[in-house]
C-alpha cells in the first residue's frame, strides 16, 4: 500500500515532477513517418506537454512547443519551411532548436531580441517507421537503436489511446500471475459463451517467477508446469525495457509493446510487430502498417475476445490513475515491487545529477535484448493464433501476415508442427 504522495510520485509526468525528470531522459515515438510524408506537421501532445512534429524539405525533423511565443498562435498551423517551422499567424520562424530566425514583419529585428524570443524545442529522429522526440535539458542522448526497429522482417503496428496511467500498464508487465486468471481462466469464461476456442499457452501454471535488473531494465523469468530451469522461459528469459516498453515474441514474430506517457491520465499504447519467420521470402515495405486496434465497442463495453483486449479491460478499469493508497500486495506482486523500486531508485539518480538506467551516450549500430526465441516451437500455428486472437486480428494485413507464415512453414521441410501459443 502507498501514500498518495509516493503514488503521485511514480505516476505523475508533467513537467518538474519527480518521474517527469526521471521519463525526460528518454526518447518516445510521436507519430509515424508516413503522417508527416503525407502532411509535414503534426499535433502531438507528450508527457503533459503540447508540441508541433515537423518535417523540412531536406529531411530533417523537428519538434518546437505548440503556442508561438509571439502571441500564442498554434505551430501545427504554421508553414514548413528549409530551416524550420514558421508560424502561420504572423511569420515568425524557429529553426530545429526552437531559435527565432526571422520576423516577417520586423526583418530588421536584432538578434538579441529574437533570442530572447526563443520557443522550446526537442531533438526528433526517423527509426523504424516511427518519428521519435526528445524533449529533456542538456544534452541529447543518443536514439537507442533496439533489435526491433531495425531488423528484417514484416512490420505490424497497431495502436490506441488509453484513458489511463502508463504505470498500471508498466506494471501488467511484471506481473506473470496475470496470464494464468486473465488469459487462462477468464479468456476460457469468455471463448465457452462465445463459442470460439481460445489459445492453448495460457491454460498453465507457474511454478515460480524471477524478475532480474540488467542495463537495460528486468529481465522477466517464468517456469511453467513441466518446464526446468532449463527451458528458455526460465534460462533466457524476456526484458521490461525501462522505462515504458517490453520486448516479447518468438517462433518469427517479435514484439516492442510500448507504452508513451502522453499525459497523466493518456496512455499511446503501441503494439510494434516484426514478422520475421525462417523461410519467408523477403518482403519490400515503404512504411510499417500501422491502424488502431478495437478495445471498446458501440455500447461502451471492453472487447475482451483477444488478449490485449484483456488487459486494457484491467488497466483501463482501475481508473485514470490506480488508486494505490487501497491496495492489498501479496507475494504474487514480486515483479510489481522490483519495478517500483526500480523507477524510485532512478528518482534519486536523477535528483542526484546522474543519468538513470538505460540512457544510451554511446554511438552503436544495434541493441540486442534477450528474448526466448524458441520458446513457441517453430510452427505456423503459433503465429496464427496470436494473429487471430490478439490484437493483429485489426490489421489491415492480417491474412497476408497468416499467410506468410504459412508459407515460411512450408519452406522448412522436415520441421516439427506444435500446437502452441504466445505468453506474455
């Protein structure tokens, strides 16, 4: 059980906030690199924080404050231009570090003056299909080029705004019990009534789980009923990536769950698949597929016949902000206590003037991450299943993703069938 103050602590993000501090050292997708070819500036609003996401007509992008600093003005609105961004409403333009670099209507305006009219501004980068931004002091760190976004394969996304905190997400990310009640004895509650069969994984037990901290966040071990110390569930185990996402997958799909903090109560929760099965042919993709998966429907109930439509029911249904000081923590919530004592430690990090966990200051070409691979076997069915009964059954590519592995399966001559499929 906490004290308000302490749940405040973890889950509030705005600006001079103990976790907003901590959350300011990181780099968060903003929008996808299509919307701004389609159009080159865009809203998007992230840790409390109103901006304007910008693409030149060299390349680069940008991310400058919302409200010009002349008289308010939105810079969504403003015109794209080389060298910056000018606002729509009276001609004043800020380069890519949110430097005022003309006056429409005082060209001869001193250079003093406009530095005193700067606005703020982030640093923004293309990876993976996604437009990424930074929006902390001093000096930018650099964008950590995880596994996900730049190895090889079909890539997936789908994508909703949650009217929720991203800790009581962050937090379903070490809590494994979840999947035995959740996507065990619920999902099987749900598939009797609605006449579907549910994915076989979930109808196993635990016999203990580990949660280990590394560089880059915990590593998150689990060992089943039937499996040893051995198995890669246990042996290799997969990472809550600190501070806002968690890396899964195996048998050729790989998945970045992430989790932006858009504001306190906001939530953009992505879903970044590769599909990447031995045997695929090579497929040419200008642009990751991304659309909005279902969570609620027309009479405002929670989809619950898929498993992230699951866990948005519980995340969404705690309210805007889990009311910790209430809560009864047992044993089960190991995970749950590592990670809070995890974020509090980079608190202090961060009130102490070091860099918490997992800032990237060194110039690399990729971050690999452990992840059991091999834990699904490597069958077409896996892929299916998780496709048809996970979020991915929304995406406008869903039969061509089936189909994919179907035939990667069929290029792999003489490898065995199993019928599972994923855990989380």
């Amino acid at each position: 059980m906490m004290t308000q103050e302490q749940n405040d602590e973890l889950t509030r993000v705005g600006p001079g906030t103990p976790m907003g501090e901590v959350l300011r050292h990181y780099w968060y997708p903003v929008c996808f690199e299509r919307e701004l070819d389609e159009f080159p500036v865009k809203k998007v609003r992230l840790l409390g924080e109103d901006f304007a996401a910008f693409k030149t007509p060299d390349g680069q992008y940008g991310i400058v404050a919302e409200k010009c600093p002349h008289r308010g003005a939105s810079m969504v609105y403003g015109i794209v231009e080389e060298g910056g961004l000018r606002c729509g409403y009276h001609g004043w333009k800020f380069d890519h570090d949110g430097n005022c670099t003309e006056i429409l209507a005082e060209p001869d305006s001193s250079p003093q003056f406009r530095s005193n009219v700067c606005t703020k501004a982030g640093k923004a980068q293309a990876l993976g299909g996604m437009v990424w931004a930074w929006i902390g002091e001093g000096e930018a760190p650099y964008l950590p080029r995880y596994e996900a976004y730049v190895m090889e394969g079909v890539r997936d996304v789908g994508h909703s705004m949650l009217p929720c905190n991203w800790l009581q997400i962050m937090e379903n990310a070490v809590d494994p019990y979840h999947v035995e009640a959740l996507h065990g004895n619920y999902f099987a509650f749900i598939a009797e009534w609605k006449g579907f069969e549910m994915p076989s994984a979930f109808k196993n037990k635990h016999v203990k789980v580990g949660f280990d901290p590394f560089e880059h966040g915990i590593i998150k071990r689990r060992q089943l009923v039937g499996q040893t110390e051995e198995d890669d569930d246990w042996k290799i185990g997969h990472p809550l990536v600190f501070p806002y996402k968690m890396w899964v997958g195996g048998n050729g799909v790989f998945q970045m769950q992430i989790r932006v903090p858009v504001d306190d109560t906001h939530t953009w929760m992505l879903f970044y698949t590769v599909h990447a099965p031995e045997g695929a042919e090579p497929v040419d993709q200008m642009y990751p597929v991304d659309y909005e998966y279902e969570w609620i429907d027309d009479k405002g109930n929670f989809i619950v016949d898929y498993i992230e439509g699951q866990d948005i029911m519980a995340w969404v249904t705690q309210g805007e902000i889990a009311d910790r000081t209430v809560e009864n923590i047992t044993k089960s919530d190991v995970g749950v206590i590592a990670m809070r004592r995890m974020y509090r430690d980079q608190i202090e990090a961060v009130r102490e003037g070091r860099d918490p966990i997992a800032v990237t200051r060194h110039e690399h070409d990729v971050i690999e991450l452990p992840l059991e691979r091999f834990k699904f076997g490597r069958g077409a069915e896996f892929a299916t299943q998780w496709i048809d009964r996970g979020s991915m059954k929304y995406s406008p590519q869903a039969d061509d993703l089936k189909k994919l592995h179907i035939q990667a399966w069929a290029n792999r001559e003489g490898e065995p069938e199993t019928k599972i499929a994923p855990g989380q």
